[in-house]
C-alpha cells in the first residue's frame, strides 16, 4: 500500500510537466523508498526489456540485472550511481524526440522520475534470489509423462525427434540405439524440426514473458552448434529455410523471427501480425512466409524484404497451424475446417472489370480458398510430408486424417488415436506417421492402411507408488 501511495504522489507530480521540462526536484527521503524490483524493473521490462535482453541485444547494452545495466553497452555505461542527469539513461530518454524507446511513444514524466529518483539514491539493487531467472529443471526420472508438443521424422526415416516439456528426445526408430535427450533452456518447447540435409535439429520454444529460444543440435554427436535467445516471450511453431540456414518461428510479439543458425548473422524479424504469430511455413523455393495468428489471420510475405505480400484471409478463430508447397498454403485453426490457398492466384490481387459503379471483381477468395472437409474439432496441427504431396490434421478429437496437398481428397484416416493430439508429422514419402499426445505418448504408423507399429513414452517415468491401505 505505501509503495502505490509513493509512486501515485510521483504521478501526480508529474502529470503536471513534460519530459521534455526541466526535470522535477529530487526528494532524497523519497527516493530510498523505490523499489528497484517493485518500481524500477516493470519500466524496464515494459519499455526496454525486448530490445535489451538475453543474447541478441541491441547496442551491445543488456537490462535484464543491474549489474548488466552498470557494465553499459557500445555507448558506454548506463548510468553512475547518484548522478541521474548525467546519465546516458536519461538521456535517451528526455527531449523532445526522445531515441528511446524506439517505435514506441515516449516514457512518462511520472516513469522517467522513478529512473531518476532510484539511480539519484544509489540505484540500489532489491532483487531476491527468487527474482533472478530460474534455471531450467530435467528430471532424470518423471512422475507422469509430459505432454509430447512436437514431433519430426528425420530426412532418412531412421530417426524421431518429439519435444517433452524442457529437452527433445531422439528416438532410433530401428530400436538399435537408446533414445538420446537434448537438453534445452527452454521451459517448454513448441517445435522441432530437422533441417533437410539431415544434419541439424533445431528445438524452439522459450520463458513466457522472459525469452524465446533457438537451439541447433548437431545430429552426429548432439552437440549444440549455436543457441540463441530472441524477444522476450516465447516462440512459436517454425520452419526450416530449404536452405538450412536460418529458421523462422512465430513470436508472442506478433512477428515472424527468421532465426539464423551461424550465432553472429543478425535475427530478422517481419512485424505481420496484430498477435501471436502461431505458425510459419516456408514454401518450397524459400522466396515466402506463410503465417498463421491469434489475430485470425493468414499472411504471406516475402523473405527478400519482409514485406507483407497479402493477408490471403481471415478467419472467424485462431490460425494455429499453417504448411505450404510450391502452389499451396494451408492454414487450420480452432473453426475445424482446413482451408487451401492457390498462392500463384491469391498473389495477383484482386482485378476488376467495368468501371465506375459498373467495376466488379474477377479474382475473389472463392477463386484461390479452397475448404477441406469439415474436422471433428478444434484443429491443433497440420504437418506436411516430405516431398509436400501429402498433408496430415489432427486435432482435439480422435482421429488422424492424411489428404493429396493438390486436390484435398482424403486418403486416409487413422482412428481411436489418443486425444488431444498435439502434434503431428509425415516422413519424407508419407508412409509413416507419428502423433503426439497430451498423454505423453509417441505412436507411429504405417500408411495409408493405418496399422500402429510403435507407441512409446519418450522420456523415463517413475512407475506409480503402490497405495498403502490404512489399517
């Protein structure tokens, strides 16, 4: 309570300036009270975080600690305890066109007096140990089986990867060899995928509201090749660059993050979508996008130069699983029916003949959108095969349904699977499947006739206590 009743006297205060006045007295009695971790921090995370986190910072200048804050950046240290004006902090922060933040309105008289009030007392540091970012737990042995929120066959069919909780776990198919887990930071993965040539896997997901992470295994020994934090939320479903070089994943800040895998190339990230950006397709030459979204919608754009090239629709739900080819773009969501994309003639736009009140279209949606079947329920994952002739959808029901990517037809359908599906691939024929579930189980099966050759848990788990009966 006094800690809302100090920073609504700062408000109040400021309300009545702009932060391009002179600055306000510094109260050395209120400044002691500021909190670092309950006053200074949620600024510094609403205003600065996302531009100035984990290891893709811009300016060389990192503000996830105070330490970090004290060792500066390229232009130097952020500030010096005691003297807040003479600060770069301030600096970049006050003015008339104030540089920072960038693409964002300016900081408050009332938020900027805070940053003075808290550096002017000693920039004191209140964290507690409980503050300071959780490392990331993998138990050797679970209690119940995590959920299985993504699987990949790799380019040869000999190997599984499926993503439980915090690691992914390789799987030989041929049961030659014990599964192998790869750890990562993240505290719960959304994808894997394998890169085409059979040489890398690439795990995603990250710490909501932290940090989004990218990490790059080496197939041959399970080394990691590069790992990489981007934004500061989560990401999403990805995809594989046919060239290998670079994956794009979907971000929680609405943006489609092409992902590099050399650690020194610069992430670039395509401002699409009002909302989380759930999945990213890239179609088979590499030149576009297709995105799918919390905001509904379906987007393509171009690789080159992040340039939105069309929102292809809208729809009435979430998008959460997209796929592409040479020709098609899919996208599948909670409103149950897939939907195809003719992208050569979504792209062309919309031509008109006539003029005047007289102009009518001659290239509508119903031209390029093409429905799937009516699924069961909510839609929770598409998966192409390898060669792109095939398309799997799975959902919060009970069964698989395998479909031609060129004509829709359905050419097979796998029942009494283990519902919810999470996830769902083809391998590089489309002659197998694997499916995830929310009970942690991995099966596989043969197609189109459907037989189940394999079910497995990934991970270890601890058989259950025997109950003891009271006497």
């Amino acid at each position: 309570m006094f800690r809302f009743l100090l920073v609504f006297v700062i408000v109040t205060t400021a309300a009545v300036i702009h932060a391009d006045d002179e600055p306000f007295a510094l109260d050395k009695e209120a400044a002691e009270k500021i909190s670092y971790r309950g006053d200074v921090w949620p600024i510094l995370k609403r205003h600065c975080w996302g531009c100035h986190s984990g290891g893709d910072t811009k300016g060389g200048l990192n503000v996830d600690t105070v330490a970090d804050m004290l060792k500066g950046g390229d232009g130097g240290t952020l500030f010096e305890a005691g003297k807040p004006d003479q600060s770069l902090l301030l600096e970049a922060i006050i003015g008339d066109e104030p540089e920072m933040p960038q693409k964002q309105p300016p900081l408050s008289a009332a938020k900027i007096q805070i940053l003075r009030q808290w550096i002017f007392a000693g920039a004191k540091d209140d964290s507690t140990p409980g503050d300071v970012e959780r490392a990331v737990h993998i138990p050797d042995t679970y209690r119940f089986a995590p959920a299985v929120t993504s699987v990949a066959f790799s380019p040869d069919g000999r190997l599984l990867a499926a993503a439980c909780r915090s690691e992914a776990v390789l799987i030989d198919l041929a049961g030659e060899q014990s599964p192998k887990r790869l750890p990562t930071e993240s505290d719960l993965l959304s994808h894997v995928e394998f890169s085409s040539d059979g040489k890398l896997l690439a795990t995603i997901g990250g710490s909501p509201a932290n940090y989004g992470e990218v990490r790059f295994f080496n197939l041959a020994d399970g080394a990691v090749v590069s790992s990489r934090r981007v934004g500061h939320d989560t990401l999403f479903r990805a995809s594989f660059a046919p060239d290998n070089k670079a994956i794009a994943a979907g971000g929680a800040d609405g943006a489609a993050h092409v992902i590099p895998v050399d650690p020194k190339a610069e992430v670039r990230s395509f401002d699409l979508h009002s909302d989380w950006v759930m999945d990213v397709a890239y179609t088979v030459d590499g030149k576009m996008l297709v995105t799918g979204g919390r905001d509904k919608a379906i987007k393509v754009c171009s690789v080159e130069t992040g340039e939105l090239l069309r929102s292809v629709d809208g729809s009435t739900e979430l998008i959460s699983s997209v796929a592409a080819d040479g020709q098609f773009a899919i996208g599948a969501g909670k409103a149950s029916i897939p939907i195809s994309y003719e992208l050569t003639i979504a792209l062309k736009g919309v031509e008109v003949s006539g003029a005047g009140n007289g102009a009518r279209p001659i290239s509508t949606r119903a031209q390029y959108a093409k429905n799937f079947e009516t699924q069961p329920g909510e839609i929770l994952d598409l998966a192409t095969s390898g060669d792109r002739k095939l398309v799997a959808i799975a959902g919060a029901y009970g069964d698989v349904r395998i479909y031609k990517m060129a004509d829709r037809q359905r050419i097979a359908l796998i029942g009494n699977v283990p519902a919810p599906i999470y996830s769902v691939a083809l391998n590089a024929d489309g002659t197998r499947l694997a499916i995830g579930s929310k009970k942690g189980e991995v099966q596989i099966y043969e197609l189109p006739a459907g037989k189940l050759v394999k079910s497995l848990v990934p991970v270890p788990v601890a058989p259950p206590a025997e109950a003891v009966t009271a006497q």
